[in-house]
C-alpha cells in the first residue's frame, strides 16, 4: 500500500491526461484524477491505492 500520509498533499496540475506522475520527496507516483480538469489547477491527494494515489481539485475551505 502507498503512504497515506500523503493524503491531503497539493501539486499543480501540468497535463490534460486523466493520469500521470508526480514526485513527493524524492518519490515518484501514479496519480489518477478523479475529473478531468485543466493544466495549472492545483490537485489533492484524496486517497490511497496499492497502484496509485486517488487526486481531485483543491478547493479550499474556510473555517469561521
């Protein structure tokens, strides 16, 4: 299994594919978009997979 203490790490989208990789300390992974969205939105780690990391876009919240 991946790390899951990579769940909630950020990176800036820069590919129109549904997949890709990504590197996180030193560390590069098989990441799949849950949406498609557009190159410079920023993503999310959202889960694990013994395959690949589980991305969306970043939409931050307020807490008030």
């Amino acid at each position: 299994m991946l790390d899951e203490r990579l769940i909630g790490e950020k990176f800036i989208n820069k590919s129109t594919e549904m997949s890709g990789t990504v590197m996180f300390y030193g560390v590069r992974y098989h990441y799949k978009l849950q949406e498609n969205v557009p190159i410079g939105t920023t993503l999310v780690v959202v889960a694990v997979t013994p395959r690949y990391l589980l991305v969306q876009r970043y939409e931050p919240k307020l807490d008030y």
